[in-house]
C-alpha cells in the first residue's frame, strides 16, 4: 500500500453496564477493523461505560481512570500486536476530585502516544457533563502516528470551528471525532430527529472542507436510560462516518447494527483539495483578533 494511503476504522458498538464487556467487545472491534486492513481504528466516546452523563451521580466517577494506566497499557500491547494506531476515548480520573473527558493516542508499536482532553464541556438535559468533567487543559494538539498525523476531538468539540481548524492549523490530516450522541427517547417527530441527525453530520462534514482533512465521527448505538427516569433516555443514532476532505462520505454506519466502519484516506489528495479551495491560503489572520472575545459589542 502506498505511503499516501491509510485505511481508517471506526467501532461502532452498543454499551453495556459492565465495563469488562465493552472493553473485551470493543478490542474484538478492534480485530476486526485490522482484519480489514485499517490502521488507525478509533473508539466511541467512552466506550467502557454507559453515557452515564443523563443524571447528576457520584457513582459514576468510580468508573475514572489514570490515563496512561490499566486499560492504554491494555490497549497497547493490541496495538502492538496488531500493528495498528488506537484512538481510545476514555474516563480520566487526573487527581482526586478532578476528572476529564479524555482519548489516548497509542501508536503502531504500542508505545502511548499521549492524551487529549475534551475541551468544550456540555450542560444540556440528558447531557450533563459539566457535573463530572473539567474542561481539558493541554490546549488542541496533534498526533504525528507510524501512518499519519491526526488530531483527536470529542463529541461536543465537533460543533466549533475553531476547534477543528486550530488543530488542523497544527498539521492534523484526519480529524477524529469520538462521540455519543443521540435522539431523546421522548422525541418521536421524525423531521425534527432528522434535522438533528444532518445538522450533525453535516457540521463536521464543513470541518472537512474548511480544512481540507478527513474526518472519521465514531457514535454510540442502542438507546440507554438513566435509573433516575427510566422511561426517559436516549436512543444514540450511530450513522459514523468517515468524510473526504471535500466533504464526500466514504463510509458510513447504520443506526442500529453494531459494525466497524471502513475507509481507505488518501492523504496525498488533500494538497489537491487545498490547491483546488484554497480556504488556508486566503485566511485573513490580521483581521481575526476579534474572535477571542465572547461577544462583539457595538
């Protein structure tokens, strides 16, 4: 396979309670995207856990971990034996009473990588992650791997264009989004479920073509409910995608089936997207500095 040419994987799974069966159920995902020749495969936000960010509990921080720790050091010794990069979203336990929405990056030889930390934090009905997580600190970075540099973003991050374009900025060829997101189970209006669906897909579909970098969103299947309320919860739509730096779906996941999502990312075709739509070359950075304020008063 040429240089140029990296196949990405994406597992999509459905979560269970147990942590112990998500992890031994993700890296057989694992497996299997290898089997298919990928060799970045990124996992869904959190995958050891329930998104158990529906209600306000102190029984889900027991699920924390050190990262790197028990499970990147798990992780890595797939990676290694796998030959492949693992982008790994997980529940980070930094310090006592400090705690992040993180992914670890593991590279092709098992060696860690390093970690990012979700940096926009949402507090929404059903998504309230402000009650556990702090917003990360280590700012928006790249991972140069064995078969690309890619930058790694979290679910809530895919809403804002600064996010993809500062990493982007930094060299990133294939944005990562791992993610759980979903329709709420008391929603039945059709046009609004899928008014929500595109908006999201179509938002990072724009990172894509902004950038001129791939873009690979790995989602949640299977509806999950809070012991709170349990007749109210979410049903998380899957449909992970990976997109063409002009924005074109290359691959994309059912709502409902548990599958590893594959596609071949030819790198040396973003200098051909950024010749044919120069967006970084027409940037105006001296005119940008208003973008750091929270609102432009007149």
């Amino acid at each position: 396979m040429s240089k140029h040419l990296v196949k990405v994987g994406l597992v999509q799974r459905r979560a269970s309670p147990n942590p112990e069966e998500n992890m031994t159920r993700t890296i057989a995902g694992i497996r299997e995207a290898a089997a298919k020749g990928a060799q970045i495969v990124s996992t869904q936000e959190m995958f050891t856990t329930l998104y158990f960010c529906q209600t306000e509990d102190y029984k889900p921080f027991d699920f924390a971990e050190p990262i790197p720790g028990e499970t990147t050091e798990r992780l890595s010794a797939v990676a290694k034996e796998l030959g492949v990069v693992i982008v790994a979203a997980l529940f980070e336990k930094r310090t006592q009473g400090v705690y992040h929405n993180t992914a670890a990056v593991i590279d092709a030889d098992g060696t860690y990588l390093g970690k990012y930390r979700k940096m926009h934090i949402p507090d929404d009905p059903g998504f309230y992650e402000k009650f556990y997580f702090t917003p990360g600190d280590l700012g928006f970075k790249v991972f140069k791997t064995k078969f690309a540099t890619i930058g790694v973003l979290i679910c809530w991050d895919q809403w804002y264009p600064e996010a993809a374009r500062l990493t982007a900025l930094q060299g990133a060829q294939i944005l990562f989004y791992p993610t759980a997101i979903g329709w709420a189970t008391s929603e039945h209006d059709e046009a609004t479920r899928t008014a929500q669906h595109h908006a999201w897909e179509m938002m990072q579909r724009s990172h894509a073509i902004a950038n001129g970098v791939y873009v690979a969103a790995t989602n949640r299947i299977g509806t999950e409910f809070s012991p709170e309320h349990p007749n109210d919860g979410l049903q998380f739509w899957g449909q992970s995608f990976i997109a063409s730096p002009f924005g074109v779906l290359l691959a994309k996941g059912s709502i409902e089936n548990e599958e590893v999502v594959i596609a071949e990312c030819d790198l040396s075709r973003i200098d051909f997207y950024r010749q044919h739509w120069p967006f970084m070359r027409d940037r105006r950075i001296d005119a940008y500095e208003p973008m750091t304020k929270r609102f432009i008063d007149n």
